[in-house]
C-alpha cells in the first residue's frame, strides 16, 4: 500500500509540474483552446491517442472482450484503419487547414464558421456539453472502480478524489496542460500495456497454448450468453443474433466510425502547425492506438483462461457479474503486486488523459461555441465561462457516475459515439470535401440526425428505452419492436444500434437537401478553401 502511495505521489507531483507548465504559457484563448497551434506531432499523436483510449476502452471494452471474446478485436482493426489512417490523413489535414483560413479555435466553431451559421455552432456546441458528461462518467468509472478494488476504498470516495485532481489543472491550465500530460500519460500506459500482454501469455504458456485454452472452455460459456448468440470465446457469435448484433453494431460499428466526428479528438488536428506534423502523427498514433486496444482486448477474453487456470471461474463470476470489473480484479489477482502498483499509475494517466480533454471541450463547447458565438459575449467573458463550463461538465460527469448501473462503460460510450456520429459526421465530411454543401442542409442533417438518433435510443433501442422508461410511459410496451414475433427481423431491432438507423438519415438529408436549397456565397467558400 504504502509503494502505490508513494508511486502515486510522484506521478501526480508530474501531472501538477506540467499542468503548471501549460498554464504558465496560456496567455490568450489561442492558448487555452488549442495550445497556440504549436504542438509537435509526437505530443499531438500521443495527446490524441491518450484521449481515443482511456480507462473506457481499457477497462470498458476490456471488460466487454472478457464477456464476448476476441471478436471485439475487429474494434481494434476499425481504430487503425478509421481512428488513426482515415482520421488524421482525410479529416485530420483539411480540419487544420480549414481551421486555420476560418480562425477557428474549437470542433463546433469549425462547423459553424464552414456554414457561417451561428446556430450549427450553438447547436452543437450545446449537444456536446449536455452529453459529453455522460461519456466522461463512463471513464470515470473506470478509473474509480480501478481505486476501489486497487486501495479498497469506497467507490464513491473514489469518484471524489479524481474529479478533484483533475479540475486543478485542468481548468487552470486549458490545452497545454492537457496535452502535456496526456504524452507523459500515453508513455506510461503504452509501456504498462506491454508488461501485461506479455505476462498473460508467459502464465498460459504461450501464444498457441493460450488461444487453445480458450477455445476449449466453449462448454464454459454462461447460458445466458449462448441463447443470445454467443458460441465462444474465440469462436464468436451467431450471425444476425441479437448478441451478434450488440458486438458489431454498437461496439464495433458504432465506436469505430464515432471516432471521426469526436471534437475533443478533431480540435487536436488543428494544434498543429503544418500538414508534415499530421503525417508523422499517423506513425506514432498507428503504434500507439491498436496496442492500447488490441492488448486490453485480447487480455480482457484471455482473462477467462487465466482465472479459470488459477480459481476455476470464468472472468464475469469472478468479478461478481460486473464485467467493468474483470480488469481491475484481474490486474488485483492475477499480476504481481508491483505491477498492480504501476498499473494502477497506467489507468490513472489514461482515465485523466481523456477526462481532462472531455471536461476541456465541455467548458469550451458552453463558453466558446455557446456564449461567445451564439448569446454573443466578449471574448474575455467566454473564457470565464468556458472554466465555469469545464466545472460543471466535471460536477455533471460525477453525477452521472454516481447513478449509472453496473457493467455501463462501454455501452456509454457507444453511445456518445454514436451519438456524434449521427449528428456531426455527414457535415464533417461533406464540409471538408464538398462545396455544394449549402447552410440549410447542414442545420437540416445536424438536426435530423441528432432527433434520429434520440428517436431510437428512447423508443427502439432495449439497453436504453427499457431503464429510460419513456416508451413505456407513452405506448405501454418497452420499446416499439418488443411485441414483434421473437426472432423476426423487427424484433431484432431492439438491439441494432442508433448510429445504424441515423447516420445513413442524417447523410440523405445532408445530401438530398443540398440538392434542392441556395447555395453558400462562392467568397465565403473561397475563403474556406483557401489554405487547401
């Protein structure tokens, strides 16, 4: 105990020391939104991949892999692919450039100045800093369940001491402190990731001997999990089961396209000076992301192996039927009580990495994109209120922790994914790439697809619409499909993603009322192109 106190102390000591750092050079809101637009791509790269992967996608998504196995790795394979390549070579260069030509300083801002439309900015800067916080909560909680099982203190005392740590540097130093901390953060957890991985196949003997460990626990697997679809560990699932249909449409379809339309993630393609950093950040992010995933995601399904090995029970009986626990109480158990110690530093740097980055685009999205730009307040004004705004994200995110079910992380998250998806991606997209693109198809799909998707979530869509209540208080079933003959393809939408049903809505409306409204002044495209 007293090793991990120590540990912790001269981590934090570091975090306080850079946090300092950033706030020292923080004069303007420049500065305090983007970090002067000149970071290094190493800092960028790493800032960007230490907010992509927090204690969410580590003890979340880890959690869900010892649940349902290595098919969560094809999450692993869409964060190279979307998250790293496509992101920061298709998005990441024309969001700087854009960026730039149009002084914008925060992800709504960009939207809004591409469409010179006030009420797309205050829109979506009003969608992120009412629901980012439940995002944050979801890592949150994962940090605070690592302290509760690492320390034995309660949870919510947990919840408490995070939070605090994180809004003395956080509101105080804006993007610099954050993203200096976040490339110390991403050192530590890169090199804890690979102690672990390596240290889960030297206890099963191996690669091979692990894998086929696994593989014949198959008559291992729970009840419940085999009528969803579920056949193993490594053998997957039923195709169009609805098992099937919660791992590739809300894990893997909607985390690995959200990606793209996450403005705590887009706002950092515009801290860097020129194209050439981007390039060099596809190198590092390429590293950096897929071990992040793919080692908590083929630990979290080999955790089975290891603790039916060690105590003859399977990863989720072992955690007590909570699967946010499985890696905290693997890391506890399994692991020696040195690297408990450090990796409880890891899920520390990882959970802060991304919170402190979530908290910052909530004050900004209230101060910057709502106040400044849509009430119209003074610049100096704003940046008060992006600090009152990043406090009450953090108060809003402990809310939410304290009140979310067991087992949550990941599905929270796949929601704010999604969720983003729906709403900002299609005129994301179409902004960077398309100048037909008119004003009033933009406010039309932001709308649209935000409605689309909230439509879905309360009235379709089991995980939420059942504990939410809503449809049941308005149509007298739990959700619309319920009462479908079981097993047909209507039932089955209960379990089919938002983001499946409101992107593809939100892109037609984008595209089909472009068609048909005035186009955008051809000097204000000119000006959106400019540097590209």
């Amino acid at each position: 105990m007293i090793t991990k106190i120590v540990i912790i102390v001269i981590y934090l000591a570091v975090i306080f020391y850079l946090g300092f750092k950033g706030w020292q050079s923080t004069k303007k809101s420049t500065d305090y939104m983007l970090a002067g637009r000149q970071m290094n791509p190493f800092i960028m790269a790493m800032s960007y991949g230490a907010t992509f992967v927090s204690t969410s996608a580590i003890i979340g998504f880890g959690g869900a892999a010892g649940l349902f196995g290595f098919p969560l790795l094809w999450l692993t394979l869409a964060t190279i692919v979307i998250g790293v390549f496509i992101a920061m070579v298709f998005f990441g260069k024309r969001t700087r450039r854009m960026g730039l030509a149009l002084e914008s300083h925060t992800f709504p801002e960009l939207l809004g100045r591409r469409y010179d439309s006030r009420f797309i900015q205050g829109f979506a800067g009003g969608i992120i800093f009412l629901f980012i916080p439940i995002y944050a909560a979801a890592v949150l909680i994962g940090i605070s369940r690592m302290m509760e099982i690492s320390f034995g203190i309660p949870y919510g005392a947990a919840l408490i001491i995070i939070s605090l740590i994180l809004a003395l540097y956080v509101v105080t130093g804006g993007m610099k402190a954050v993203m200096y901390t976040d490339a110390f953060q991403g050192v530590i957890m890169a090199v804890m990731m690979l102690i672990l991985v390596i240290s889960t196949y030297v206890m099963l003997g191996g690669v091979t001997e692990a894998h086929q460990a696994l593989t014949d626990m198959v008559n291992l697997m729970p009840e419940k999990l085999v009528k969803g679809g579920m056949i193993g560990w490594t053998q997957g699932t039923r195709f169009g089961t609805p098992l099937w249909l919660v791992i590739y449409t809300t894990i893997v379809y909607g985390v690995g396209v959200g990606v793209l339309a996450q403005p705590q993630l887009a706002v950092r393609f515009m801290t860097v000076p020129s194209d050439r950093e981007l390039n060099r950040a596809v190198l590092y992010g390429g590293i950096f992301i897929p071990l992040m995933t793919g080692v908590a995601f083929t630990v979290g399904a080999l955790s089975n192996a290891v603790f039916y090995k060690s105590v003859g029970k399977i990863s989720i009986a072992v955690a007590g039927g909570n699967m946010d626990k499985i890696i905290p109480m693997y890391i506890e158990q399994m692991m020696p009580p040195w690297f408990s110690s450090l990796f409880l530093l890891a899920m520390l740097a990882a959970g802060m990495s991304t919170l402190s980055s979530q908290y910052h685009v909530g004050g900004t999205a209230l101060g910057r994109d709502f106040f400044e730009r849509f009430v119209k307040v003074s610049s100096e004004k704003s940046v008060k209120i992006t600090r009152i705004g990043v406090s009450i994200t953090l108060l809003a995110a402990i809310a939410w922790a304290w009140v979310l079910p067991p087992s949550i992380i990941a599905r929270a998250t796949a929601f704010f994914f999604g969720l983003c998806a729906a709403s900002f991606l299609p005129i994301y997209l179409l902004g960077l790439y398309w100048k037909g693109m008119t004003k009033k198809a933009a406010k039309v799909s932001l709308v649209g697809g935000f409605s689309a998707s909230m439509f879905w979530l309360l009235f379709v869509h089991a995980k939420e619409a059942v504990p939410i209540g809503l449809c049941q208080t308005l149509f007298g079933q739990p959700t619309l499909v319920t009462n479908a003959t079981k097993g047909s393809w209507i039932w089955l939408l209960q379990w089919v993603d938002p983001n499946v049903v409101a992107l593809p809505i939100s892109l037609l409306l984008a595209i089909g009322v472009s068609f048909i409204t005035t186009k955008i002044d051809k000097e204000h495209l000119k000006l959106c192109w400019s540097n590209i």
